[in-house]
C-alpha cells in the first residue's frame, strides 16, 4: 500500500498546476517570519475565490474555494501561511491546516509581491528550479515524479536566495485580486 503522505495543499496545488516542488521542512521561522497585514481580506484569482484571515503567532489562515472540474462540485481546501522574509523577497510558507493522523504535512512556496491590481503571486516550482534541485547536493527525494526537499530550512533558504528569486525558478504568475464590499 502507497504512503498516504500528501496532504491536502500538495493535492491542491497539483489540482490547480501548481506546486510541484514541495519540502518537508517549513521555510518560516522565528526569525525571518513578518505579518503583512494588507494580505488579510477576500482575493479572487479568476476560477477561485481566497480569503485570507490573521491567525495566530504571526500566521494566515487561508480558505481557498474553486471550482473541482465542474461548476456543481465546489472544492474547499483550508491552509496556513507564514509569510518569510528572504533576502528583499516575500515568501508565503504554505502548508495544510489540518493534514490529519495519516499524512505528513508539507510546505509549498510563493513569491508574493503587490501589483497595481492587488497580489502578484507565483510558486517557486519551474521545471528550471526542479532541474537546480536534482543537480544540487540538497536533500530530498522523489515521489510520484515530483521532487519533494527534506533539507534542513537553512539550507533551503540558502538554495532560494541562490535560485528561487530567478525569473526561471517561478511558476505562471497568478493575479489574486481584491474582492469589493
């Protein structure tokens, strides 16, 4: 039997395209982690509506709600973000709010900058930045033909101040817009 050990923000990210380059270990901590408080608010990206709420110790709780493949299936998938600050760059640690007793939690980065129509956001998982992580000495593994990093935060921090900012190691951009009262 195959290890149940992805949690509900890898099967959604892999659901919408994106996220392909998930780590065990999470890339926020004490001392890089700030709150942003303009990211709290209702966002649509076109074909999902997120909202995004202040959690606690610095955090986000982020309920994302799209469309499963049909207008008459509405998929919820409820997350925590803590947003790092690497080098001059915004990262939002992703990862499930809940991931349950038979999964192993992961983490998926975003490059969030702000954009004259509201949040430029864009995961750190190009097929170029998949490429770095196989030709460097950072740990990890592959599941189901998708890198997953075990690496220590340190050391993934050091590999995204190295590559994650260059314009190859990011995905499509998504526009996340804010919705009107």
């Amino acid at each position: 039997m195959r290890a149940s050990w992805i949690t509900p923000v890898f099967a959604a990210a892999l659901l919408t395209g994106c996220g392909e380059l998930p780590s065990v270990e999470a890339l926020a901590n004490k001392e890089n982690t700030v709150f942003d408080p303009s990211l709290v608010g209702a966002w649509n990206s076109g074909d999902a509506v997120i909202i995004v709420q202040k959690g606690e110790d610095q955090a986000y709780l982020i309920h994302w709600l799209g469309a499963d493949g049909s207008i008459d299936t509405p998929r919820i998938v409820r997350m925590e973000g803590r947003l790092a600050k690497i080098g001059d760059q915004r990262i939002l640690d992703l990862t499930s709010s809940n991931p349950g007793a038979f999964a192993i939690p992961c983490h998926v980065f975003l490059r969030i900058r702000p954009a004259k129509e509201g949040i430029k956001v864009q995961f750190i998982d190009s097929k170029w930045v998949r490429e770095q992580v196989s030709s460097s000495s950072l740990a990890g593994f592959v599941q189901d033909g998708h890198p997953v990093l075990t690496a220590p935060p340190s050391q993934i921090e050091a590999f995204l101040l190295k590559f994650g900012f260059d314009e190859r190691a990011l995905d499509d951009p998504m526009l996340l817009r804010p919705l009107k009262h």
